[in-house]
C-alpha cells in the first residue's frame, strides 16, 4: 500500500463490529449484500468478519472475498494461530487479503481477562503478526483497550509488531473512554515514542459510549493518524462506532481546513445507509447527523423562510451531494406562509389572496392538531374548504357521547346570522345523532341518499375526508368534510350539504 500523506483511509467495520450490536443477525447473502454497497460507497478496507466466531461468518468471509476484488477485505482475528489460520483460510479467494490480529493492552484486560503478564503479551503479539504473513502481506494490529493502557508499554507493543511486520497499527478507544485533548496527548505521544511508526500507517478505532468516537476521530487526525475505523450509521457493540458518514462529511465539508481527504464516493451515503437500516433491523434516529430524516428537514416559519431565499441560510451540506433528492420544508404549525405558498405553488394551486389566507388559517388550525402536514392534506383543504359556497350555516361547536353500553348524543352549534344556535339530539351511533340536532337546528327536511369515508392521508392522525348525498323534495346535493376527526369531518359534510340546499332554493 502507497502511503498518501493527506488522505485518510476509511477502514468499514460494519460487518463485523457493527454486526456484533444486540439483535442483529446477517446472513451471508446480505452481508454480501453491505459489502457491495460498501464497494460502491467507495471505502479503503471492508472488515468483513470474525471467522472463527461462527460457521456463517466464515463462509461470509470467504463469499466477499470471492466476489469483491477491487478493495480489501480484512478479517479478525485473536492473536493466537487457531484464529489467525482461520481468518487466513476464509480470506484465500480475497486479491486483497488483510488480516486484523489483536490482543488486550491495558492492566485492566491483563488481569481480569487474559490473566497474562506484559511480557506473555508482547510475545504473542510478535507471534501472531508472524503467522498472519504466512497468508498475506498487509497485516493490521491493534491494541485492544489501548487509550485505558501504560502510554510507554504501548509504545514497546507496537514497536514489536512493527519489527514483525505489521504494516497497520490501531489504537482502538475499545470502552469509548478517552476524551479528544486526553487522545490527542496519547497519539502524540506514541508518535513520537515508538520506532518505525513512520513506516506504517496509524488508525483508530473509537467506540461512542460517552458520545466522543467521531470527536475522537477527527481529533485523531489532526494529529497524524491516517486511517479511521468506522460503521454506517454508527452501529456497533453497546453505543456503537464512530459513525462512517459523519467522519467522512466532516472531512468533505471542511476540507480546507482540515487539509486532508476520502475517496468515499459521497453520493452513496444516503443508500448506504438505507441499506444497512434495513438489512439490520436497526433504525436510524430522525435527528441523526446526515442520515437522520430530518437532517434536511426544515419546519420553523424563520427557518424556511431564509431557505427559499438561499438555502446555504440554514444548510451547509447539499442534500443531492449524498444522494437525497433535496432538502424539505416540512409543513407543520412553526411554519409560515412563505412556505405554505410555495407549496400550493408546488401542487399548481393558485389561490385568490381571501382564499389564500383562509386556506393558510385552515392549515395552520389543523396543524395545531395533526402535527407535520402532507400533500394530500393541503389539496384536501383547498378542495373540500374553499368552495365557492356561501356559509349560511357555520359550525362552531359539537359535543357528542358515545359508548357500548350508552345512546349516542350530540349537540351541536352552528352560526347562522351572527348568532349561534344550539341543538341536541340522541341517534344510532354519534354521526346519526348529529345530523339530527343539526336538522333541528336548520329546519330543513333532509334525507340522506350516500355515506363514504375515506382516508387522505395514512398513519394514525390521518386527515379523514367525509361526502355524503341528501336529497330534499326530489333535489339531491352533496356535501364534503375534512377533519383528523371523522365524526367533526361528518358534521361538516352535512352542514356543508345545508348550504348548498339553501343556495339551491334561493
């Protein structure tokens, strides 16, 4: 491998440490599947797996490596020869082979886990890098728990894989316990204590159990580490991994100032990361940086409104660049009308500036209940509100009682004239009973001919949109309702169906 001295390497653990996150449980076909992507994505190293962990991760191994043949495949493995000959064999078929041996470094793991001395350490790690070149050349080694172990004992550990023929060094942040001026130290620190350093590449490999792996990187790089342990979407054992997409945007967005950069292909970020979401089981949180849902998503009135002015306002990455379409304005109740109008611009909605601002009114009243408006919501407020129908009856108020053991009743008050009116009635089901008091109400004599209820939009507080058909001495008419409330969404299709009778007879 070509040291290059400012660009970083992208070292894509996501099946195997990623993989090793509770509940997640790949077969060989979709971790083909990932590595793929992850060829496309463009990254350095795919770490593919554990071979001797499992039967199923072996043959994954030994799959990708079958199938991937531009970029190198790397495969774990304990510093003994059990594992090192199992990783060696799974990777025959890789024209890349890259195997990653480790062994704990920190007094802690000494005791309590391996319940080995400093000096067993340093000989099984020499032992292991050697055997790993029986099957290939570029060997990585790594620290286990090394921002928790002796800085001067760590310096002596890589200085004997070094002399052995290690051509990668990791210092992996395995518990996520350093904070970046405590990292920073250490790297330099090693760097400037450790012989033959300057002949292999340095990488890190941070954990975020205390929400520090991507500073931990970045920090990491700025003091000379060249290569970056990552997973796509940040998955990974307990908290996860630092997170591929957010290492690598930081390093596209600040580029100048950083002076260093990837060879991730950008553009396949956000199928990258749909991909592994899916495949994996694990969800991705809205507000995650880059691949989160509302990463590009803007609803406060303020917010959209420098948007439409010039998007660099509010963003300072391109959406399109990592693959999404653009950015959104999410309509919801922060949103102002600048928003709202280019929406309606959007659909091919032109409204008259009356109709405009009872439209925006409607909006915003159903926002305060619905929450995020779609698409279908606002055409169903232009269609089904905005008719040219005079309001002789307007709705203010209902009340209704319903229940498996009780009538339904409902009251009811509509305006009429600029004073409100109130009925009441009882009736099969709350709908029925309404319709009653308003007949009371208008005192028109109205039978009801159609009944249809049909969703606008899907999901829980979906907008329910009601028509129905009344006929009156012969004349039949319809009349339309909306409303996350199907019941206020009956009412007003029936009001609705009032007005319409008495403009017919006028």
């Amino acid at each position: 491998m070509i040291i290059m001295e400012n660009k970083i390497y992208i070292f894509d653990t996501t099946l195997r440490d990623g993989e090793q996150a509770p509940g997640i449980h790949l077969s060989t076909k979709e971790k083909l599947e990932i590595a793929q992507q992850l060829a496309r994505l463009n990254v350095d190293i795919i770490e593919a797996g554990f071979p001797i962990s499992s039967k199923s991760d072996f043959n994954s191994v030994k799959e990708i490596s079958g199938k991937i043949k531009d970029r190198r495949i790397a495969a774990l493995a304990r510093a003994n020869f059990k594992d090192i000959d199992a990783a060696g064999e799974a990777l025959k078929g890789a024209k890349q082979p890259v195997i990653h041996t480790f062994i704990s470094s920190s007094d802690i793991h000494l005791q309590y886990q391996l319940k080995k001395s400093r000096e067993e350490v340093l000989e099984l790690a020499e032992e292991a890098v050697k055997r790993s070149l029986k099957y290939t050349d570029m060997v990585e080694f790594s620290a286990m728990d090394a921002t928790r172990s002796d800085w001067k004992f760590l310096c002596k550990l890589f200085e004997v894989v070094i002399r052995s023929g290690a051509r990668v060094i990791n210092i992996p942040d395995t518990v996520g316990y350093v904070i970046p001026n405590e990292f920073a130290g250490m790297i330099d620190y090693i760097f400037e204590n450790t012989r033959g350093i300057e002949d292999v590449i340095v990488s890190v490999h941070c954990h975020d159990d205390l929400g520090l792996a991507v500073a931990n990187s970045l920090m990491a790089i700025e003091h000379g580490v060249r290569q970056v342990e990552c997973t796509v979407n940040g998955i990974g054992e307990r908290a996860g991994n630092a997170s591929l997409e957010e290492v690598v945007m930081i390093i596209d967005t600040r580029k100048k100032d950083l002076g260093v950069y990837t060879d991730i292909n950008i553009s396949e970020i956000t199928s990258t990361s749909s991909i592994v979401k899916s495949l994996t089981g694990y969800v991705v949180a809205p507000n995650k940086a880059i691949v989160g849902k509302n990463a590009f998503s803007h609803e406060a009135g303020i917010h959209q409104d420098g948007m439409l002015k010039d998007r660099s306002t509010y963003e300072i990455i391109k959406p399109e660049n990592i693959g999404l379409r653009s950015s959104k304005l999410v309509l919801g109740k922060h949103s102002g009308r600048h928003a709202f109008i280019k929406r309606l611009t959007e659909l091919g909605i032109q409204l008259k500036e009356e109709d405009l601002e009872k439209a925006f009114e409607r909006f915003k009243s159903l926002a305060e209940k619905k929450g995020a408006i779609n698409d279908q919501d606002i055409k169903a407020i232009v269609e089904n509100e905005l008719r040219e129908v005079p309001e002789h009856f307007s709705l203010k108020y209902y009340k209704v009682q319903s229940g498996s053991n009780i009538q339904a009743t409902s009251t009811v008050g509509i305006e009429i004239e600029g004073r409100v009116h109130k009925g009441s009635s009882t009736g099969d089901g709350p709908v029925d009973a309404s319709f009653k008091a308003i007949d009371k109400i208008t005192k028109i004599n109205a039978k009801l001919v159609e009944y249809n209820i049909e969703a606008v939009s899907g999901g829980k507080d979906a907008l329910g949109s009601v028509k129905i058909v009344v006929s009156t001495n012969g004349t039949e008419v319809m009349g339309s309702g909306i409303s996350t409330d199907i019941v206020e969404a009956s009412i007003k299709a029936y009001i609705d169906a009032m007005n319409r009778i008495v403009e017919s007879t006028e």
